[in-house]
C-alpha cells in the first residue's frame, strides 16, 4: 500500500526528490493533482506539459509522427531510415519541462510501452528530454474506473504516493480562491461531503452516478455567487454538479442556517455579535477555525488590517470575559498548534496585545 500524503507533503516531497526520480499519485479524480502540481512549477519557473494518456489512441500522440529522412554515406550511397517529427509538446528550446502523465493506468498498452522508455531513459524515439525535466504519473483508484493493469516494471520506475489533500488544506484554498461562504460553511461543517457521497450509495443510472468532488465544489460555488435566494431550479442543477445526495444538504444547510464566518466576525463585528452570543460550544469551535482560516489568506488593505485587530481583540476579550472558556481554550489550542502560520504573523504585526495574551494562555494550558 502507497504511503498517504496531503498537498503540503506532497510540495515537501517535490522539493526532496531529485528530478531524475518519476513520482506517481494515486488518488480519485477531482482531487487537484494537475492544478496544484501545475500551480508548485510553475513557481518555480517550469512548464508543466499534461498529457491525458487514457484519451490517446496511438503512440503517435507521444513520440510523433514518423518520416522518411533520405542521406548519402561515404560511398555516395542513398540510405533511408525512419525519424520523427518531435510532438508539440517536445521542449526544443532545451528547457526542462515537467511532463504530468495523466490517466496512466486507463492508457492502451502501446501507449504503456512508449511510457517504458520515457521514464527509464527519459527519450522519445531517440529524442531525450532536457537535464531537470521531471517525470511525474497519476493513476486512479477505485472500482468505479475501467482501469489498465500497470507492467510491474513500468511501476518499478516510479516512487508512489497516495495522494490525500485534507479537508482544512482544501477550506485554505477555498478561503484564498474566494469561492462562496455558503459553499465554504458547508464543508467545514460536513467534511464528509468533499471527496464522496458521505456513505449513500444509492444508484440509479448505470455508469453515470454522480458524486460530490473538489471540483465540483468550485462549480457550486461559482454557481451560487449569483445566487441571493434559493429556488426550485438551483437545486435541480446543484444536484446536476455534486449528486442529489450533496446537494440537498447544501440546500439544508444554506437555507436554515444563518452562518457566521471569520470574516464577518473581524471586518463587521457589531452586527455578527448579536448572534455570536447565543452560539454553543460546537459553533464557536467552527468560527475559531474560521477566525484563523480568514486571517490566513486574506489580503486585507491597512485599513482592514487595523479593523480586524482591533476586532480580533473585542473578540478574545467577550470569551475571556463573559467565561466561554471552553471556546477561548479551543481558540488557543488552534493559536497553539501552529497551522495557521500566516494568521500568526498577523497577530505578530497588527495585533501584539492578542498575541502576548495568546501566549500567556498556552503557558497556563
């Protein structure tokens, strides 16, 4: 079994590996492979080439096309020998690129073949790959995909990874790409609807059910945007996007609950309180991580930054003084665990008396 690792440990490994080493994620579709791989070289100034080799029907499509290329040799004899043609994605500037394999194990067998040769020698019909290129493959897994059994060989070549990005590394994006709140609350209060069906497994179209992912998600959430009150119709197309199942708790959820985020609290403090008050201890636990999660990827402008300080303390002193020391040690143990790295240079820079009062409350922990 491959050892399991998040986005974060995923950009760890990347920076571990040496580019002569092929890595392999496997993982479910929808998870963000391409986008954060995509995302990670193209930072550090490569060019990330996608090829999707269970759509390719010949190896053509890899190495090129083939032509007859004619030359004399020494005795003036005309020779012919078969070349090819580099494909459009052949780096003939000499740069080295990053070649993301997706799909590896729904290709055709002579698309795996060609494969062999590319992550062992790292050649194309003869052509070989600038020095720093880097070799990276994704393969599905589960029973709902036709799948390819995959040459042990060819699987030897790979260091692999069970690609697994967590729910709070997926609500960081989320926050930072500014997708919905409805779409972001929901989430955070039923992780179990990310990445799956959250255990219903009711089926109705052989073949075509469909199921809530991470891509699906954004669309919701690009969807409902638009959308200020909820009608008969975007349910229809919501449960279109995530499966009928996701999206009539998403309706639930964002017709019935009146969610208030991070961001509410520390930019419109006085008008959120009222309803901050009345919170149980689970509700305070979700706005703490919010708090953090907000402070993490905002880009806030110095007047924001100003406001939401100030705010934060308001906020710290209504826990500490009105007693809600359950919810004011689970906003500590976050502050303690160091996750939100960004949110506590925050706090360093535009909110110091939180910071120190922070600190002293982890010393009485």
């Amino acid at each position: 079994m491959a050892v399991t690792i998040s986005t974060n440990e995923l950009k760890e490994t990347l920076e571990l590996t040496p580019s002569t080493q092929n890595i392999m994620l496997v993982g479910k579709h929808g998870i963000g492979k391409s986008e954060i791989l995509t995302s990670y070289f193209q930072s550090q100034g490569m060019k990330v080439v996608a090829l999707f080799l269970g759509q390719m029907s010949d190896p053509g499509d890899i190495i090129g096309l083939p032509s007859k290329v004619e030359a004399k040799d020494a005795n003036g004899n005309v020779t012919a020998q078969t070349d090819f043609t580099p494909p459009y994605w052949f780096p003939i500037d000499g740069k080295p690129i990053v070649l993301f394999l997706d799909e590896l194990n729904r290709a055709r067998p002579e698309i795996l073949q060609t494969v062999m040769d590319l992550t062992l020698n790292r050649k194309l019909a003869g052509k070989v790959l600038p020095e720093g290129s880097r070799v990276i493959a994704a393969v599905n897994d589960g029973d709902e995909y036709q799948l390819t059994d995959l040459d042990p060989a060819l699987v030897s070549r790979f260091n692999i990874y069970e690609f697994r990005p967590t729910v709070e590394e997926w609500l960081n994006w989320a926050v930072g790409a500014g997708l919905d709140d409805r779409v972001i609350n929901f989430i955070q209060d039923n992780p179990t609807w990310l990445d799956g069906d959250s255990g219903d497994k009711k089926r109705d179209y052989q073949g075509l059910d469909k199921s809530a992912d991470r891509r699906a998600w954004k669309k919701v959430s690009d969807l409902m945007k638009k959308v200020d009150t909820i009608k008969d119709i975007h349910k229809r197309v919501i449960a279109g996007i995530v499966g009928a199942g996701a999206a009539a708790a998403f309706i639930r959820s964002a017709q019935q609950r009146n969610v208030i985020t991070g961001k509410d609290l520390l930019l419109k403090y006085d008008k959120t309180m009222k309803t901050v008050e009345k919170y149980q201890l689970h509700e305070f636990a979700i706005l703490n991580e919010s708090v953090f999660r907000f402070l993490q990827n905002a880009k806030l402008d110095e007047r924001e930054k100003t406001l939401a300080a100030k705010n934060l303390g308001q906020y710290i002193d209504f826990l500490r003084v009105n007693k809600k020391k359950e919810a004011l040690a689970n906003f500590t143990s976050i502050f303690e665990k160091g996750t939100y790295e960004q949110a506590i240079v925050f706090m360093v820079v535009n909110a110091t008396e939180v910071y120190d009062m922070l600190n002293e409350f982890v010393e009485k922990l």
